[in-house]
C-alpha cells in the first residue's frame, strides 16, 4: 500500500500525518527516524527561527515500511518555505532517506 504522509520533526518528537490508519498506526524504522533527526539538526543549526520541519513523502506498508521523501518544508514563526531540490536531496542522501526520484523498491 503507498499513501502521502508528512513527516513533522520539531527535534523533541516526530509526528506523521496521512496514515491511513491514524499516526499511531506504523512505526517507522530506526534509521529513518535517525535521519529526520539529524536534518532537524542541520536546519536548526543554520536556520536561526526554524520551529519545525516538515518531510513530504510516500509511506509504504508491506512486510517492511519504508518511506521515499520529497521536500522538506521549514516552518518559521507563521511563514515558511520549502529547501530547495538539490539541498533537500542531499539531505535526504546523506541521511539514509531514500529520494522519491529514485523511489524504494521493493
């Protein structure tokens, strides 16, 4: 099954949006939670006002959930904007998320 999720880091908790069943209802692996972390860190690092991020992407269920992120969102204050492309898909790479340009196969 592939759904949309947005993936929200705030670097205290992760919160996912668009589940079908609810946000409780997958657990995400270890590794990509790691990832989202550490983006959280870098953006935070250098984006002085940054309240949050949040990763747009395809979530998929199956033996394994997997996730294939798109942007990356940056929330500051009542205003925000999107990273640019090839920021977030470095990001993204350098993290152990997978790009939805060169999607998880299963």
């Amino acid at each position: 099954m592939e759904y949309h999720i947005h993936i929200i880091c705030d670097g205290q908790s992760v919160h996912i949006d668009g589940l079908p069943g609810g946000p409780d209802s997958i657990t995400l692996p270890d590794s990509i939670l790691r990832g989202i972390n550490m983006i959280w860190a870098l953006v935070e690092a250098r984006v002085g006002d940054a309240e949050c991020i949040c990763i747009g992407g395809i979530g998929y269920t199956g033996d394994v959930t997997a996730v294939a992120a798109f942007d990356i969102w940056v929330q500051t204050g009542d205003e925000g904007y999107y990273l640019p492309v090839d920021v977030s898909a470095r990001l993204f790479s350098e993290n152990g998320i997978p790009y939805f340009h060169s999607p998880f196969m299963s």
